[in-house]
C-alpha cells in the first residue's frame, strides 16, 4: 500500500496487519458442519460440537428437518477473532425455502468444533437483507 502521509489526516480504516490465511482443516470442518445439517444426522452435528451447545444444534437440526430437504450449501460469510471463526452457511434445495445458519468454530482437544450456533432463517439484520 502507499504511503499516505501523516495519517491523522487520513480517514477510513488502515491496514495493520496481513490478512491470517484460513485454515484448511476449519473450513473442512465448516462444510462437514453444513452437509451433517442438510442431511439432518444429529449425532454427526454432536460430534462437531462442544458438549455446552448440544441443545442448541438438536433445536436447529430440527429446524432444518421442518423446513424441508436440502441438497445445496454455501459459506456466505467468513470472520476471524481470536482464533475462532464465525461462518455464516446457507442451504438451499429445489423446493424449500433457504436455511441460513451462523455458528462459531474454534480448536478444541485438537479438533475444530462449533461453540455457538444460530438460526437466522426467519431473522432481518443487515446480513440477511
């Protein structure tokens, strides 16, 4: 980037860093996540998850298996802090309406496991405008 000075005067956000690169097993683990969900196999979506959060990813799959079959997903959106990553996903399928989830991956005993998760089928913010 060029150098722009004295940069009280400069507005906007400035680079401070280079951007981390995301690591490959987390976002293997986000689809792994995602596909377990479309496929509404609770016990792989526990296996994926931090025994505190559980309840919460049985009330979503259930959720999901409501709303209808899904045979398409996405990562939306993706953001790092502190070395946990929230990941936005969305399933989609030919007849159902779209399933938009955002949950939390972090490291735990060596594997990437999600800490939060929630439902954001029904819900306006700015990410679902």
């Amino acid at each position: 980037m060029p150098d722009l000075g004295f940069r009280k005067n400069v507005m906007g956000p400035q680079p401070i860093a280079e951007r981390a690169p995301t690591p490959p097993e987390m976002l293997e683990a986000a689809n792994q996540f995602l596909d377990a969900l479309a496929r509404g196999e609770v016990e792989e979506l526990n296996a994926l998850t931090v025994e505190n959060s559980r309840d919460e990813v049985n009330r979503l799959a259930e959720a999901a298996r409501q709303t209808g079959i899904y045979d398409k997903k996405r990562i939306i959106a993706l953001a790092r802090i502190n070395r946990h990553y929230w990941i936005k996903g969305e399933l989609t399928g030919a007849d159902t309406k779209r399933f938009i989830v955002q949950f939390r991956l972090g490291e735990h005993g060596g594997r990437w496991k999600v800490w939060d998760v929630i439902n954001l089928t029904n819900a306006r913010s700015a990410w679902t405008r």
